[in-house]
C-alpha cells in the first residue's frame, strides 16, 4: 500500500482535512443508537483490511503533519513529554514494540535492521536513516519513548505496574483531550480517572483495573473513547486551554458543519517484555460534522446519541453549551429509520436520509 | 479545636487522617502552625525518646508544650524552606523503618511528603493529620507557577496573572491542586472570589 | 482463549545440577527468537502425562534478553502429584513442548534504590533473572540465599563466583543462618526486599519486615502453591450444566478443564486471581488455599479460586 500524506495544519488556518479514504475509515464509536460508559475492550488482534484496526499502530494520510505539529507543541512546551527516572526501560520496550511493529506492518514506509544490539532504522515518509546502539541512551538524540513517539501517531502514557495498581509515570501527550501529563504523571490509575464523573460509581474504573492488570505479553486489547472538538484543534490541552478555549463559542449554524468535529480516540493497551510496564497508546483521530453526515448511518445515529446523552457526561466532554446548536443541525440528518448495529458505516446496505 | 471536616471529594483529591503512634526505632515528625496539636495528641515518653520533632510556628509558638514532650531532637525553624536543607540530611542516613508524621496545612504536609517521596518512602507509609488553615497550594496549569496559600475560588495565578478557577484534582508530585483559567470561554468574565468550601 | 499465548518449543538440554533439582533448557520449534521478559516472570509448561495434561508454572532463570532460549530449573517432589516428577522422569532432550509467554507476578520496583533478595532453596530461581537483568543497568542489589547443604546448593558457586561481594550464601547443615533482623534494620530508605522459598521462609520475612516498621509496598514475595491432593469431590457447573468429579490428585481447574470447560487462569498457583469463580450454591466447607480472596471472601462461600482450592461437603454449584 502506499499513502499519500497530507500537508495540512492543525492550528491558526486549520488545512486539516479528511479524505473519502480516510473518512470511510474513522471509527465512528457509537455501535448503537445510544451511549453510556462501559469497559467495552476487545482483544487488538487486527480488523478489516484497510481499517484502523488492521495494524498494531494505525499509519494514515496525516502521519507526517501530525508528526510536524507534536514538535511544535515540543518546542513549545517540552513538559509535554516526561518520563520518571525508573521508566527509561520502559521507554526501550516502546521504541522497540514501534519499531518492529511498523517495520513488519509497513515494510514500504520504515525498515528496521538488527545486528545484535546494532540498529539500523528507516523512516521513510520522515526522512530519517539512524543507526544506534539499543538499551544506550548516548546513542539517541532523546530519551528512547520521546524518540520513538516523535514518531508515531498519538499520544502514549506507559503505566508501571505496582502492588495491584497502575501508575501512570511516564508519557508523550500532545493531542490529548484536556488532561495535563505534567500534572498527572506518578498518580495511580483512580487518581488521574478521578475528574471523570460517574464512572467511579459504577464501578467501571474496577473492572477497567482488573482487565488492563492481566493483560498479558503477546496478547494487546483496544478500545475507543470519544469526545467533541471545535476545529480540527490536536493539541486541545489544559496548558493552552486560555487559548483555544474561546475557540468553542466561535459556532454558527452557518459552519458548524464544517469546524464542529468529532474526536475520537482508538486507545491500546500492550504489556511491555522488558520493564513488565503496560504501554496505553491513545491515537486520536478527527471527522468534521460534515463529513460524517455523508455516511447515512452515523448521521441518525450521532444525533440520537447527542440528543440523549446526560447533561453531566456532556459537560465533562465540554459540549453542554453546544448542544442545541449540534442538535439543530444533525436533527436533519436524521429521518427516523432504524439503524443495523455496530459501528462500521455499512453504505451499501444502510438507505440514503429519506428526507 | 482547629480541625476541619473536608467534604467528600474526588479520587485523586488528598484523605487527611489522623496520626498514631506507630513502632519503631526513629521517628521524623514535621508539623506547622496548630500541626503541633496533632504530636502532643500522640506523644509518649517512649515515642519521643526516639523521635525528631520539626515544627515551623507560622506565628504560632508551641515551643513551651513541644520541648517538655523532652524530643529525641526538637528544631524550630522560620519557613518549610528554611527547615529544608535539614530534612534533608535526616533523610540521607535514613534507614528502612523510620517512621514519617506530617501534621498541620496541607502545602506543608503536600512538601514535605513530595521529600519523603522521593528519598525512597511510599506515599502510603506516611501518617497525616490536617489542623488549622485550609488554604490551598495551587499550580497555575498555563504557566506552571505555584501559588502560596489560596483561600478564595478563583483566584489570581501570582505568576501569569490569569484568573483561576481552583480545582479538587491534587497532584502529590508537584504537591499542588490545579488552577484553570476561569474565564478561558468567555474572555474577562470573572466570577466574584468566594471561599473554596463556601 | 484461557491462559497466556503459547510458545512450541524443543528441550535442547537437561542438565541434572543435584540429587533433587535439574535445568531444562527450551528453544522455539521453528527456531525463531523468543519473546524477551521481565527477571521474576514464570512460564506455565503443558505436560501430556498419560491422559493427564499437567500445567505447572515454573519461574524463568535465564537472562531475560538472551531470546535464544529459555530455562527453568525443577525441584524434583516425590510427594507432589507427578508435575515434578514428570519433568525428571519423562522429558528428554529433542522432545517437543507447549509452554506459556512469560508472565510476571514477581517483578522488579525499579523505582528502588537497592534491591535485596532473600531465597531459599529452589526458590533462587526468579532471582536468577531478576540478577541478569539488573546486572545489564548496573543495579544495586544483594543476594542472601540459603540453602540445605553445600551439594543441594544449586547455583550457589555460581553466584559466589561471579558476584563475591553481593552474594552470601548460607547452609543449614553448617548451622548458618540469615541474620534477619540486623539484615533489615540497616538497609537505606527505598530499598525493597524480594523473598521467594518456602511458606516458612515467606511467612518469616513479611513478619520480621513489618516488626521492623518496613511499609508493605517494599515487601514482596512470591510463592506459588502447588495445588495439594485432597479427598475427591464432585461439582455442578451451572452454565455448561455439567456434573464433574474432582479425583484426589487433580485440582479443579484441571476437571474442569478436562471436561472442556475453558476456565480462565494465569498462575494456577492461587496468586494471580484470574480464575476466580462465583459459587452459586454450596452445603458443606471450602478449603480455600489461595492468596487471592481475602479472609472476608473466604468466609462468605461466594468465591472460590479452583486453581488452588478445593470442596469437602454435599454440594457445591459454581458459575461455569
């Protein structure tokens, strides 16, 4: 396969766009008609060919640029990426799992040569050719996690695993949705969930616990997770959230169609060989409204799970004061017919809006 | 007398509780202000005769009821900062099984255990007890400075300037609960300060 | 799918070391590397004895980044119910075998400042991993292992040999014992003592840890069970709607998972908590041996851990 890659940006003119290819392959997160939280994993053991499940880590059209705007955000703020002192072998179980992934995945994009602890890698579409000596940082121009996730789509906490618990001490989070590393790093699994509402009572960080605890080496698991942006906006974190914040009241229904976007996150989860730590992958991916809405199912289906959602989850997601506005709009989406379940897009089996 | 029932909070939000007497053969006791209250609470001869006694008066003097617990050592020092250095040097000959009893606000009791924390002692070994003044040390999550000693929400990052709106989420690395710009949606909309627990 | 992902391996050695323990070494059948681990972690080795399969985990000893091959050492039980005595007795070099990725329920604080093992017997083994590993980063840690008799004393020159300052080896028949208490009362903050031998021994450093003030997250330890044989007991599986018989010397992981029930579990040795079962009814007294449930759980009669516990009683219904 080759792709083609985008040169867009994710800030001030917002170029940001999504292709057919790309739009037929979100995923899209409501596999009903109806949303309330649950643990929802699933084994991550590939998935349709061309969707975004089929890779251990999902490469599209806006891998360069993405790549682009997280050394922005670094140069900006380097707190964005931290890694406590006893995570630097977790941060080589990473580069390692990248590497071999993507290497095996997409032999046409990156090539990755081993002779003994002498490694050669390949990064085509960043244009990069290294050789270094795996488990010596002096060989490496950053620490092996920031190394390797200046190269990956997505932001990626790595969790050590102590005492029954998972502590979130080490990550690279530049697209994250409105949650500080600098200010979570070395809190428990409870601790940094903690701001999340509802979820705690019932019981769903418990079980998430227990399931992410067990899993084992060889066996990864995924989920995704959701959220509302306004403009195609990657880096929408508390750090700058004096900034962008504003962005959110800058709606119309003239072009909410067009900045109004959906985010959503494919979250993995990969126990880590070498440090026993757990690695928590959360790539996110963005759909203008408007896009969405040529897919005949999402645009009933978005609305009824918008128009239902409880007023607490929608604040948390920060879209409460919104809401009416995306209702006015994706009401017209949506003619009243049943929707089949699941959340791939089903074109050619789902009718076109009968209204 | 000066203690405050906290309302109930979210995961990540500090459990103050109530320091006892453990076993052992070295104890560091560090307290400020009405903190002082919390070790004559527990002190015995037996506790004290092998116990370092910390205390930073904040314009509250115990220096009388401290000194006749008759410490193992008592220090009473102008400022955490200046107490620091000597925390310290107790910490590097440590040894496993010192037992740590941190009393008084929670920016003194948050410090000092971001100290302990990092010479090596779990943040669950380590006894709390909250007394006197509930004021806040708050991180301003747009330009990272700190701020002493916040009663009111929101207030005024002293290093940015931005108003904050003051938050439960509590960070035990940077001993600090949150501060987010309150009028990020609605630019020089500032609600009037009240007190954090009004 | 029960259990972690498994390797097809071929033993390439079997090296007896003592009159009751022997290294068996595994290479992939297709040659290829194997997956690289964390010092502590076990692998559960399938055993086709007779009719039987035997799952036994055994804790991996080889350096964690050597991926040409595992080992695993064996301490020969003439009284346990045959896994041991299976590995001695009836595996060979050239034969193939099943066995687990690795998984870790033992691992490494890396956040601490000094690592200090305390072994006895063939309990040595994670430790023997857990040393490589460190060795690889220039870790700080120390070894006291203690050990029956110089001949019963596997790897113990070993590791004199190769680590004289931080090994201390210690025998019982000599009279030699671990200073325990002076052991313990002299480390600096942040170190973490790791134990792994007997019960006895496990029992003994958690005690004389928590008498010297010592915070529970620094204690770790290791201790896998071998399911004990017990009177044989019979089961109703209420979502399979299965009766089954538990024989004397089978647990009841394994009846049920000879009558196909594809029962969840990792260490099969009460430690890890995933085969943890809900009892639906029951007439009669669990003896529970895990150290999952907490006392609590164990007196309700709503759980049981099938790995390691059994049943003696009337009837007994579980959610399976």
């Amino acid at each position: 396969m080759t792709i083609q890659f985008n040169d867009e940006s994710f800030r001030g003119d917002y170029t940001f766009r999504n292709s057919d290819w790309a739009i037929q392959r979100f995923p899209f997160p409501f596999h009903e008609d109806s949303y309330m939280y649950s643990v929802n994993m699933e084994q991550h053991r590939g998935g349709p060919k061309g969707s975004v499940y089929e890779q251990r880590f999902d490469v599209d059209e806006h891998y360069v640029s993405e790549m682009k705007d997280r050394a922005l955000v670094l140069d900006q703020d380097p707190l964005r990426c931290q890694s406590l002192p006893h995570m630097t072998l977790a941060g080589w179980d990473l580069l390692e799992l990248i590497m071999v992934s993507k290497s095996e995945d997409y032999p046409d994009l990156f090539e990755l040569n081993r002779d003994g602890n002498r490694w050669r890698w390949v990064n085509k579409p960043l244009r990069i050719d290294h050789t270094f000596t795996f488990l010596d940082e002096t060989t490496l121009p950053y620490g092996p996690m920031e190394y390797i996730t200046r190269q990956a789509q997505g932001d990626f906490a790595i969790l050590d695993q102590r005492d029954d618990m998972l502590w979130m001490d080490a990550g690279m989070v530049t697209t994250q949705a409105d949650w500080s590393l600098d200010f979570d790093i070395g809190m428990n699994f409870f601790e940094w969930h903690a701001p999340v509402p509802k979820a705690h009572e019932m019981g769903i960080f418990v079980r998430a616990l227990k399931f992410l605890l067990n899993i084992q080496q060889g066996a990864p698991a995924r989920r995704l997770n959701w959220t509302m942006t306004v403009n195609p906006l990657l880096d929408t974190s508390p750090e700058n959230y004096h900034k962008w914040g504003i962005q959110k009241t800058e709606l119309t229904p003239e072009n909410i169609g067009r900045k109004q976007h959906l985010r959503v996150e494919l979250q993995t989860f990969f126990r880590l060989p070498r440090s026993n730590a757990l690695v928590f992958p959360i790539r996110c991916y963005l759909c203008a409204f408007e896009d969405l809405m040529t897919v005949p199912k999402w645009g009933r289906r978005l609305h009824r799970v918008i128009r239902d959602l409880p007023d607490e989850l929608a604040t948390y997601k920060g879209f409460i004061d919104n809401r009416p506005l995306m209702l006015d709009y994706l009401s017209k989406f949506d003619d009243g017919l049943p929707t089949s379940l699941g959340i791939w897009p089903d074109r050619e089996t789902e009718p076109p809006l009968q209204k | 007398m000066s203690k405050f029932d906290f309302p109930p909070s979210i995961r990540s939000r500090p459990i103050w509780s109530s320091l006892e007497a453990r076993k052992g053969t070295a104890h560091l006791m560090i307290a400020d202000a009405e903190g002082a209250e919390a070790i004559l609470d527990i002190a015995t001869p037996e506790l004290m005769a092998n116990s370092h006694i910390i205390h930073i008066p904040k314009g509250k003097s115990y220096s009388e009821h401290l000194s006749a617990l008759n410490p193992a050592q008592l220090y009473e020092g102008p400022s955490y900062e200046a107490a620091l250095p000597r925390i310290r040097r107790v910490l590097t000959d440590g040894h496993m099984g010192l037992q740590v009893y941190l009393a008084g606000t929670e920016g003194l009791m948050g410090q000092a255990m971001q100290e302990m924390m990092s010479a090596g002692i779990p943040h669950s070994a380590i006894q709390t007890e909250h007394h006197g003044s509930t004021a806040r040390r708050m991180q301003c999550v747009h330009c990272k400075g700190i701020t002493e000693d916040i009663e009111t929400d929101p207030y005024q990052c002293s290093h940015c300037g931005l108003h904050l709106f003051v938050r439960d989420h509590y960070s035990r690395r940077l001993a600090a609960y949150q501060g987010v710009r309150v009028d990020a949606e609605d630019h020089g909309n500032i609600p009037e300060p009240k007190g954090i627990y009004e | 799918m029960s259990g972690a992902e498994k390797i097809q391996v071929k033993v390439t050695e079997v090296t007896p070391l003592n009159a009751l323990v022997t290294r068996f070494r595994f290479e992939a059948v297709d040659g290829s590397l194997l997956p690289t681990f964390s010092g502590g972690a076990h692998t559960v080795v399938e055993m086709q004895d007779g009719g039987i399969t035997r799952l036994n985990p055994y804790s991996l000893m080889s350096d964690p980044y050597d991926q040409s091959a595992y080992t695993i050492s064996v301490r020969r039980d003439d009284a346990g119910r045959g896994g041991s005595l299976f590995m001695h007795n009836q595996v060979k070099t050239g034969d193939e075998m099943v066995i687990s990725y690795p998984v870790n329920l033992f691992s490494l604080d890396l956040r601490a400042r000094k690592h200090l093992f305390i072994a006895g017997g063939i309990g040595i083994t994670p430790f023997l991993a857990q040393i490589h590993q460190l060795e690889h980063f220039n870790g700080h840690w120390e070894l006291h292992y203690s050990c029956r008799s110089e001949a019963l004393g596997s790897y113990a020159d070993e590791l004199s040999h190769s680590h004289p300052n931080k090994t201390h080896i210690y025998y019982d028949d000599q009279d030699q014992r671990i200073g325990l208490q002076h052991l313990l009362e002299g480390q600096p903050l942040g170190t973490h003592v790791y134990v792994c031998g007997p019960k006895g021994m496990i029992d003994w450093v958690k005690s004389t840890a928590e008498a010297e003030s010592w915070p529970a997250d620094n204690i770790h330890y290791e201790e896998f069970l071998a399911p004990q044989p017990g009177k044989p007991f019979q089961v109703k599986l209420a979502i399979s709607n299965k009766t089954i018989e538990v024989g004397e010397h089978e647990s009841l992981l394994e009846a049920m998972e000879r009558e196909g029930v594809d029962a969840p579990y990792l260490c099969r040795g009460g430690a890890c908590g995933q085969c943890e079962t809900r009892v639906i009814d029951y007439q009669g007294n669990f003896i529970h041996r895990d150290h999952w449930l907490d006392d609590n759980e164990h007196a309700s009669g709503e759980k049981i851990m099938p790995c390691v516990s059994r049943f003696e009683g009337k009837t007994l219904v579980l959610d399976h």
